[in-house]
C-alpha cells in the first residue's frame, strides 16, 4: 500500500509538472529565470564566443546560456537529425556557412527578427529580410610559418612556388564553412584549374580550419588558408604566423539567426542584439576579426583590420543563392581535384 501511494504521488506530481508547462489552455507564457536557458550552436571557437556569452549574461541577470561549439558541416547534421526526431534543441545558430542560411530559411525553419540594433550594421546581404543577420565579417589569408617562409606570399598564385610544394594545407570544405565559401569564392575568381595546379603542388586537405592553423604552427605544414581571428589568437600567444592578404580579399559573413520553433524567442532576440550591439562587437574586433559595426574600435597591436564597409567594397563577390545550389556540386569537384579521403 505504501509503494502504491508513493506511486500516485508521483503521477500527480507529473500531472502537475506538465500542466504547469503547457501554459494554462495555450496561453503562452513569458520567459522566466528557472526556464530561460538559452542555447546556442555555434561554429565559433572558445576564445571568440565564451566572452561573448558572458557579456550577454552579465547584461542580462537571470539568463543562462549554454552554447555548442563544432564545424558547421557537424552542426548541421546535428540540427538535420534533431529535426528528424521532431524537435531542434538550440534557439540560436551563429556560424561562416551561409548557404545554410538560405538554406533554412528556404526550409521556413527560421524566426523572422528585424533586430533594431541591425540599423547599424553593415549588411552585406542585398536580400536581408530578418531571416538572419550578420554578426561578423570573418576574412581568410594565407598563412605562413615565418620559421619556415621567409619571403610571404603577396598574390594567391605564390602558393604555385617550390617552397610550398607538400607544405600547403586548407580546411575540407564540407566540414568548414569558411573552407567552403573560401573555395566557392576562389574557384570562381581563378576557374578549378587553380586547384588542379595547387595539387599539383602537393596541397594538402586539413579536417578543420583550426587544424590547419595549428599544423601551419608546428611545422607540419608551411603555410595554410586560413581564419583570420583563430590565426591572430595563435600569434598572441606566441605562435610564429604571419597572416598575408592578396588583393582578392575573401571575406566570408557570419550570419546569426533564431530557430522558429525555439521556446526561448524573447531571450533569443535579446541575445541577437547583443551581438549586433558596439559591446559584443568590441570583443569581436579584439579577437581579430572585422566586426560589423563602423563604430567600433579596430586594434592594430597583433594584426591589422580593414574597416566593415571598406572590407567588404574590397571583397571578392558572391551570389548567396547561387552557392547554396552549387554547393554539393562545390565540393565534389573540390574532392575529386584534391583526392579527400573519405
């Protein structure tokens, strides 16, 4: 008899439970301390997006954020078998790969959010309707080990030479978004034949834009494509790189949007203004990549960052819509050229 009142206890305890959170007849409640942890899925490394989430709580009391860090290609595989089960567990994505972006908001997965912060930005985007924004304008170069390279590259063509035979690395495009766009934007500059002849030279395929960056580090490798802001965090903590731009800059968007189906959306939008804000903004800018907001302050110790609409006016073009349909075909041709193991 005791086991089976503990046992109506509990369902009753359930019962209530589940009433609580079902609103009262559908009634939608208002976000509130216990219930507003916000989640993010983020392509972001650690020394770029934990400042960040802990600015946006410090500005924010009473909300709690947990964040996901992985390559774009992991997390939308991630968000794809999520939405197989029936639900996707983030509120918030904020990654380089922008042909995901048009891709979900072809798929209506996407909140609609107009952020009055966006004002003030620079859009890089001549469709924007609030399906996403711009958080940042990440921009890629050639790397070089300067134990190893002695005279850096000043032309993309230079990667062509001897002393970068077998010692050239770049991210596999389907696992990095940066990789991706930055392959998009190079095939199209210089046609495949360019890849053709970087293989020719040894190129070599990395897993992620951070491992490239880290053999380029060591030695393994004397130079790599590679991102600007973890580049510049290797190089503060004494790494021997040196960051080179050719004239054609590659600059790759990182849009931030909110899930349509997230139960968070207050939260959400607050976090996407914070990140448009000149704070959130400052802290991407220190980080060393170009920010998106023409307000804030460009630190010049450990590297050198082109204003947002100076750096976009000077970046290779791209059609959004049009990488997102070729982006399949992209990368099989990427593979094929450079032999990816699969």
């Amino acid at each position: 008899m005791k086991k089976m009142h503990l046992l109506a206890l509990a369902g009753l305890s359930l019962v209530a439970l589940l009433a609580a959170g079902c609103g009262g007849g559908g009634e939608k409640k208002a976000d509130t301390p216990a219930g507003n942890k916000l989640i993010v899925y983020t392509s972001m490394k650690e020394n770029l997006i934990r400042g960040i989430v802990d600015g946006f709580k410090k500005a924010n009391p009473g909300v709690e954020v947990d964040y996901q860090s992985a390559g774009a290609g992991k997390l939308m595989a991630k968000i794809a078998a999520e939405r197989q089960s029936g639900k996707i567990l983030a509120d918030v994505i904020w990654t380089s790969e922008v042909p995901d972006f048009y891709k979900m908001k072809e798929e209506k997965i996407l909140e609609n959010y107009k952020s009055p912060v966006y004002k003030d930005c620079v859009n890089p985007f001549v469709d924007y309707d609030g399906s996403f924004h711009a958080a940042r304008l990440g921009t890629l170069g050639i790397i070089v080990n300067t134990d190893k390279i002695k005279n850096p590259p000043t032309q993309w063509s230079d990667l062509l030479k001897p002393e970068y035979k077998g010692k050239f690395g770049v991210a596999n495009p389907a696992l990095s978004g940066t990789a991706y766009m930055s392959v998009a934007l190079l095939a199209k500059q210089f046609g495949w034949d360019y890849f053709t002849a970087l293989k020719a030279n040894g190129a070599r395929i990395g897993k992620g834009s951070g491992q490239v960056i880290d053999d380029t580090a060591s030695g393994e490798l004397y130079a790599s494509l590679a991102v600007d802001y973890i580049t510049h965090g290797k190089i503060q903590k004494g790494a021997h790189l040196q960051m080179c731009y050719p004239p054609e800059l590659l600059v790759v968007p990182s849009p931030v949007a909110i899930f349509k189906d997230s139960t968070k959306k207050d939260a959400a939008k607050k976090f996407v203004d914070y990140l448009l804000g000149k704070e959130a903004q400052t802290q991407v800018a220190k980080q060393g990549t170009i920010p998106v907001r023409e307000d804030v302050e460009l630190p010049n110790k450990y590297f050198t960052l082109l204003a947002p609409k100076k750096a976009w006016e000077k970046a290779m073009k791209v059609d959004f819509t049009e990488a997102v349909k070729t982006k399949e075909d992209t990368i099989k041709k990427f593979t094929e050229i450079l032999q990816v193991k699969k």
